[in-house]
C-alpha cells in the first residue's frame, strides 16, 4: 500500500507563507467581484480569468509540494514554478490596474463599489505576495541551474507577457511598415514561449550547439527588431493623423498609443535581458 508523505515545509517556508497568502487574496478579489454581479464585458472577464487562474494553479502547487508528488512529473518543477510565480504577478498586476480603471467610478459610494474597492485593494496585496515569491525563489548570481529563475528567464516570461497585451491591442493593418512591426511582435513571442517551453520540458539541453551563445545571439537579434518596430509603429500609426474626439477604450488612436508603450517595455527587456545573458556567458564570476 502506497503511503503519501506529507512535506510540511511547502507551507511553513518563506515561499510557501507567500503562495499562501496569495491563495487566500486571490479568492477574496474574485469572490468580492462576483458577489456585485458586475463583471461582464472583455476587462471584467480578463480580471476574473486572472485571478481564478492565479488562485488554482498556486493551489494547485501547494498541494503537489504538500504531498510530494511534484518529482513524479516530467518537467523542471523549479523552472515551472518560477515562471508561473512570474506569470501571476503580470496577471494580477494587470487586473489591479484595469479592474478599477473600468468599473469603478467617481464618486464612489454604496455597498457594490465598496465591494469593488475592497477586491482591488486584495488584489494589490495579491500582486505583493506573488512578487515576494519571485524574489525569494529568483537564482543567486552565478546560480544558473534553474534558468527561468535567473533574470533573464524572468525577463522571458515578461516579454511574453506584454507581447500577448500587444496582440490584445492589434487590429488589421494593410500598410507594410506596420506589418513589419506585427511580425516582429509574432515572431519573437514564438521563439520566446518555445524557450520557456523546452526550459520546463528539460529539452534544451539535447540542442546540439551551445545553449547559452545561442540565447545571446537570439537576444541581440530581437533587439535590434524591436528596434525598428519602436521606430516604425509610432511613424506610421500617427503620420498625419489626429486623435479622434471623442475617443474611448476601443478607439483606435489609445489602441496604437498602448502599442507604441508596450513596444518600448518590450525593447528595453530584451535590452536588459541582452546585457544580463552576455554578462553569464562571457564574464564569469572568479571561482
């Protein structure tokens, strides 16, 4: 008869304790949201998603350490957790910002609204807890033996991320220059999720040429990519044309706006992740 140890530590530890209180705080924000019915349309659904995901799979992690069951699976569980911890904290910091901005008004007075400031407030605290596991669980420098870990696994994740709230913001674009830039956005979030992917699959080691070279050259080629969309999205998303008035959310002139943003966050991580990945590769630290 098999017998399921119990590893107390995955509760008790400083990084359990934080994937604790983000369960709990997680569950707060979407049950205080629910119980106001006033959820619907994109930016409600994107917050709820948010954090019902954040709450099960963290859940779910806890109990897979609780129970020791988490060497059993064919991934890199320090890999796995590491981006996850990274995931959520984008995702709710996210809905910490977009869940007030679409519904909570001024003023703000009566139960449903108290309801609402109260779920943003736990989601705030939410987004801490997360941020605190991904800084007690992030790699030593020279510690590189969970990458996504490290800063530039992390840098990965958040390219990614913000990769995905630009293809949120696209539309159809039939000029060339903009295509370009809708490309570049593509291309790079592909290779970038297959890293992540081969990471926690534990297949980046069978490539045949070195492991860490090849990171750096992807980098500097991504770099220079998103160079020419920060330039070229702006130039040709805004020549000769005025903002519209009225202009709400789904207004075309504040959709390139956030793209142009999210387009320069993302340069400047691959910057930083350039800088860090030649740092690791070239200059080793005296042993």
């Amino acid at each position: 008869m098999a017998v399921v140890s119990v590893n107390w530590r995955a509760v008790t530890s400083w990084v359990g304790i934080a994937r604790l209180f983000a369960v709990l705080l997680s569950c707060i924000s979407f049950s205080l949201v629910a119980s106001t019915g006033d959820f619907a349309g994109p930016y409600g659904t994107w917050c709820m998603f948010s954090w019902c995901f954040c709450f099960a799979v963290t859940l779910l992690v806890l109990l897979l350490e609780l129970l020791e069951l988490h060497p059993k699976l064919p991934v890199s569980w320090d890999d796995l957790t590491a981006a996850f911890a990274m995931l959520a904290a984008l995702l709710v910091f996210t809905s910490s910002v977009v869940f007030p901005s679409a519904f909570i008004s001024s003023p703000c007075s009566g139960a449903r609204c108290a309801r609402q400031a109260a779920a943003t407030a736990m989601s705030c605290l939410c987004f801490l807890a997360y941020a605190l596991e991904v800084g007690l669980t992030r790699a030593r420098p020279g510690d590189i033996s969970s990458f996504l870990s490290t800063v530039p696994g992390l840098l990965k994740v958040f390219e990614a991320y913000v990769a995905c709230l630009i293809f949120s913001l696209l539309d159809y674009y039939a000029h060339a220059g903009l295509q370009w830039c809708v490309a570049v956005y593509s291309i790079c979030f592909i290779v970038t999720v297959l890293i992540i992917l081969l990471t926690i699959g534990r297949c980046l080691s069978y490539m045949p040429c070195p492991l860490e070279k090849v990171l750096v050259a992807y980098n500097a080629l991504a770099l220079l990519m998103y160079l020419t969309a920060v330039i070229v999205w702006p130039l040709y998303s805004f020549n000769g044309r005025s903002r519209p008035n009225p202009c709400n959310s789904n207004c075309w002139w504040n959709k390139s706006l956030g793209v142009t943003f999210l387009t320069i966050f993302n340069f400047l991580a691959y910057l930083v992740d350039l800088v860090y990945s030649t740092r690791m590769v070239f200059i080793r630290a005296p042993s």
